[in-house]
C-alpha cells in the first residue's frame, strides 16, 4: 500500500525523504510527493509514475527546509494523476494518508457546505481541510489533531505538516502501519522501520488508534481518547545494509536467490540445530488441549494455509480449515472451544488478515502469528509469534517469505505431531532430516536456471496457462498460476489435477501450456492420468518432476524439468522454486517490471 515518510532535521528534508522513499518502493505505488515547511510557508512537489519522476521535478525546482513529509500513493479514491498525488494541502495543513477514510462523503458535503473548496478526488483532503479548520478557528495544531481524529472511521495512518510550525509533525494510526523513529536532535516517521533504516534504528511502534506530536526534542503519543501514553523505544532488527539488489536484475530474483538461507533461517527458528527438537509456541505449547486449527490468510499466504492442512492434518493428527481472511467476517464461522486461529502475513499488517485475526479472538480462539515482522500489528495482537525469518521482501509477489512459510508450517506441524503423540521419535528424526536438507536442495536448483527460460519463452507468448497439481501439490499450482499473472498478466489458473475433467479441460489445445507439478508421491498415479488427458488435446505439457518421475512420464512432455529427490513432505517447499523462476524469466522475457507489477501492492492495508 502506500509509503509515508516524515522528516524533522537539521539537515535538508528532500533528499532524506527521497531515500526513505525509495525503500517503500516494495509497497507499490503510482504517483509520489513531499512537501516541506520553510519561512512559515508549505511548500510542495508532486508527480505521477515513479520516483524518478517526482525527482526530475526536484531537480527542476528544489525544495527547501530542514522538516516535510513524503508519500508514495497505490491510488484508492481518484485515478493516478498529480491532483490526486500527496500530499494535500488546505490552507496551513498538508497531509500525507495510507488508507481509506470511510466517512469521507459525509465530511466532505459538511465541508464544502462550510465553504471549503476542494482541489482532488481523494479523501484524504478532508482530513486536511478538517485540521485547517480547527486551527483557523484558533486550536493548536495538537487540540485540531484531538478533535478530528474521533470524527474520522475506517483504517488509516497519516502524517500532517503545518505551515509556521517547522518543529512539528502530527501522526496517528488505525489499523494501517506507523513507525516513528529517534535521532539526536532529530524525529522521523515511517510506514515501517525499512523505511528509516539508514537514518535511525530506535524506533517507536504506534499501537492501533494513537496519535503523536513528533518534535526535534522528542514524542509525545496520546491513545485515541487524547490521554498521554507511553510506547516503549525498541531497536530495529532492519538495518540498511539489507537492502539492496547487488548483482541481480530485479529485487524479485535476488530473493529467490535468497531463499537457500531463508529456509535455513526460518528451519532454526521452530528447530534447535543443536538438539534436533521442534519447539512449540504459545498458544499451541499446551498441543493436547488444542481442539482444531483455523488458518486465516490472504493471497500468497493462503497457499501457504493450504498447504499446511495437509502436513497439520497427516502429521499431527489436527482437525484444520484454511480460510480466505476477506471472506472470514461475514461467515457465521462456528469454532470450538480451545481452538486456536494462525494469522498468517509476510508484513504481519495485511488488514483483511488483521481483522479476521480480532474476529478470531472475538470468537474465543487463541491466536498465533505466522509473520516475517515481529513487530508488525499482527504479531503484537497475538498470543505468540512463529516467526519466518526471511529478512526484508522487496518484490510485491511473494517468493522467499512463501518458502519461509512453508518452512515453518512444517516445522510446526512435526513439533504438534510429536506433542500430540501423533508421530513417533523416528518419524521426527525423519521429518526433521528432510526438512534440515531443503536449503542445500534449493540451491541445487537455483544453480542452473537455464531449462526454465527455455520454458519462460513459450509462457511469455501465451494467451491463458493452467497449472496442475494433486495432494500437497495443488496448492503449488495455485501458486505457481498466481505468480504468472501477477508479474507477467498473463491469464493463468491453477486447478486440482482431478478437477480438470469437471470442466477445465475444455480450454485445454494446442495453444495452451500446462505446468504439471508432479513429484512422484502417493498422488503420482492419477497425476499422470490427468497428463494424458492434456496430452491427447495437444496441450504442451511442461512437467516438473524427479528422476522416477521423469522414467516414467518423461517422453510424454514438451518441457521437461527433473528436480532432486525429497521425501514427498518436503516437495511443495523445493517445488515451488521451479514456478517462481519460469514467472519471474517470464516477465523479463516480456518486459513487465517483476518487482511492482501494475496495480498491485506488498501490504494491502485496506479491506
């Protein structure tokens, strides 16, 4: 969603706002800005597109001043044009916004019954007019913050700047992410501590409905109420030395080339290295107790669910649903008592997950956290964290934070299973050998990425691509569909191998692809049974298999990928490796930009 930044230095604004910026690039956007306080006037900069646009303006027309705000926009309320860009100004106030005032026709017909004109098609001008009103009737800027925050509904963070008020920044936060961080004479705030890494590494996390008047001296958070809080400084576990792409083309390669050490990372997060022994986290410590697992997830991370069901169900022994989190609310969903929801995200502030997360608990389910952020709302409105440990995302579309996931589902599974007596000690040995093998080999397969441009050429000039899988690897398929589309727009599904005769393979001819995952498991019969089917209607069969795999069903494929030998628990993890790298050599093949595909965002932080 969108980037927000705010400056209060001794040095010029512009250029660290930039910088802050482009580290919130990841979260997509379509226009961009900054304005900044100077002499006791606004002074502001926008543009449509990316930053390189919003830079030729600057160099055009600098910016002055030592504080400003700055803001990466993913257009919500009128189209991406510079009307539309942040920030937005009212008179004395200029406001940057992520999120969706929901109230915001009601307030706008009372403003501009008032005399307010408006400039854009956005809500968030209201909250400037808003403020500027209340300071015009003779408020401070933080008694105007105290009155309009109660008006305002929806999910949001913004930052304000006032003009003759060079030693203030105003922000608050509901639902949607804010970081405010601490310098020596110095104040910032950002969507996430990414944002401030190079600048400041002791940070404060706004909880969920407080606000902050930000000065050079210090923070002052009030709870939405308007009393005086303490948030406690904590320090980034982000540092800028993490980010960057060094010798790849895209963010998006560079993390699937980061996935050997995103697993291992992750694998030692849920199992001792020394010991051997998968632990537990609260709320599942006490496993005999738990009655069922409901999953809640959205997008890439509910893949990741799906997948977990069958590892939840056939290791430990778990009665487990999967839920779409957007869908979880409106359902008259009935769990048990001693049930525990997973909130699963890679930013661990997807707002669709966040409220299914609170509906859980409303429900009477303890919640665990499956997030690569520990200090992302979601984890601090758990009951526990099992924490991925991919380091920083940059693409949009999940590679290395969906592996992280799968690592830690498993894990997590073969800890409940030996907990609930459901596995014995030799499985676990088993389990976590195999698991403890996958980093190595993934490795393997990123070391000749050769056989998959091959492939990337036929699905970059495809109309439609359907992608096959049974068991464990259905959920593989969906991914592997889902990345396609994503990054390269071509149209794409994923199916259920056994499905394909329920009304898929009438697409199937001689111009279609089919990605056919298929590693030989106990499901490897009927998978090939489905490939026949594909080929006696010409469809080009690509086949991602192992060695017994491609003895078998080898010489009936078009494109052939034969992958190491896993025990069939582990595959979906190597599996999915095959179908990142034929999107993302897709995508370079048709010249989409992989790392912020068209209207897509990192962290949707609005419903």
């Amino acid at each position: 969603m969108c980037g927000i930044v705010g400056v209060l230095s001794d040095k010029p604004a512009a250029p660290l706002m930039m910088d802050a910026l482009r580290r919130l690039e990841y979260r997509g956007y379509d226009s961009a800005g900054l304005a900044t306080g100077s002499g006791g006037a606004l002074d502001r900069r926008r543009a449509a597109g990316k930053l390189s646009a919003l830079q030729d303006v600057l160099e055009a027309a600098p910016l002055p001043g030592t504080s400003g705000i700055g803001h990466t926009r993913w257009a919500t309320h009128g189209p991406p044009n510079v009307e539309n860009a942040h920030p937005h100004v009212a008179g004395r106030v200029a406001v940057v916004h992520n999120g969706i005032i929901e109230n915001h026709a009601a307030l706008r017909a009372e403003l501009i019954a008032a005399g307010a004109s408006f400039e854009s098609a956005t809500d968030t001008e209201v909250v400037a007019h808003m403020l500027d009103r209340e300071i015009a009737d003779g408020a401070s800027p933080e008694q105007a913050m105290a009155r309009v925050m109660p008006r305002l509904t929806g999910a949001f963070a913004f930052v304000v700047l006032v003009a003759g008020e060079e030693d203030l920044l105003l922000a608050a936060r509901r639902a949607s992410p804010l970081a405010i961080g601490l310098g020596d004479g110095a104040a910032y705030v950002g969507s996430d501590a990414v944002a401030l890494a190079p600048i400041t590494r002791r940070i404060v996390y706004l909880e969920d409905g407080d606000w902050a008047v930000l000065r050079r001296s210090g923070v002052q958070v009030f709870a939405g109420d308007g009393t005086p809080v303490e948030r406690r400084e904590q320090i980034s576990t982000v540092s800028a030395a993490m980010i960057g792409k060094g010798n790849y083309r895209h963010f998006m390669e560079k993390e699937i080339h980061d996935q050997p050490e995103a697993i291992a990372h992750t694998l030692h997060a849920v199992i001792d290295p020394g010991t051997g022994k998968a632990t537990l986290p609260p709320p599942l410590d006490t496993a005999e107790t738990v009655a069922k697992i409901t999953i809640l997830a959205a997008g890439t991370s509910y893949y990741a669910g799906l997948t977990a069901r069958y590892w939840l169900e056939s290791i430990a022994g778990i009665a487990c649903e999967v839920e779409l989190a957007s869908e979880f609310r409106d359902r008259k969903a009935v769990l048990p008592d001693g049930g525990v929801a997973i909130a699963v995200s890679q930013s661990g502030e997807s707002l669709d997950t966040l409220m299914a997360l609170r509906h859980a608990k409303a429900l009477g389910q303890k919640v665990l956290a499956l997030v690569n952020v520990p200090e992302s709302t979601i984890a601090r409105e758990s009951d526990g964290v099992l924490l991925t440990r991919a380091g920083p995302e940059f693409g949009v579309a999940s590679t290395k934070a969906f592996t992280a996931q799968l690592t830690a589902f498993l894990g997590l599974a073969v800890a409940l299973g030996a907990a609930r007596g459901h596995i014995d000690a030799g499985e676990v040995l088993r389990l976590v050998k195999a698991l403890e093998a996958v980093p190595g080999r993934v490795a393997d397969v990123l070391k000749d990425t050769g056989p998959y441009q091959i492939i990337a050429h036929d699905l970059a000039r495809a109309r439609d691509v359907l992608y096959l899988g049974r068991g464990l690897s259905y959920p593989i398929a969906l991914e592997g569909a889902l990345k396609l589309k994503e990054i390269t727009y071509v149209h794409a599904e994923g199916y259920a191998a056994g499905e394909m005769k329920h009304g898929p393979i009438a697409l199937i001819d001689e111009h279609v692809p089919v990605v056919i995952v298929a590693p030989s498991d106990g499901w490897f019969d009927k998978t090939a049974s489905n490939m026949a089917e594909v080929r006696a209607r010409g469809g080009k069969v690509i086949l991602l298999t192992d060695k017994a795999g491609a003895a078998a069903l080898g010489d009936g494929a078009d494109h052939l990928v034969v992958l190491p030998d896993v025990p069939s628990e582990v595959a979906p993890i190597l599996y999915t490796v095959p179908v990142q790298l034929m999107a993302y050599l897709a995508a370079v093949e048709k010249g989409t930009d992989a790392d912020q595909p068209r209207n897509l965002a990192k962290s949707v932080t609005v419903e």
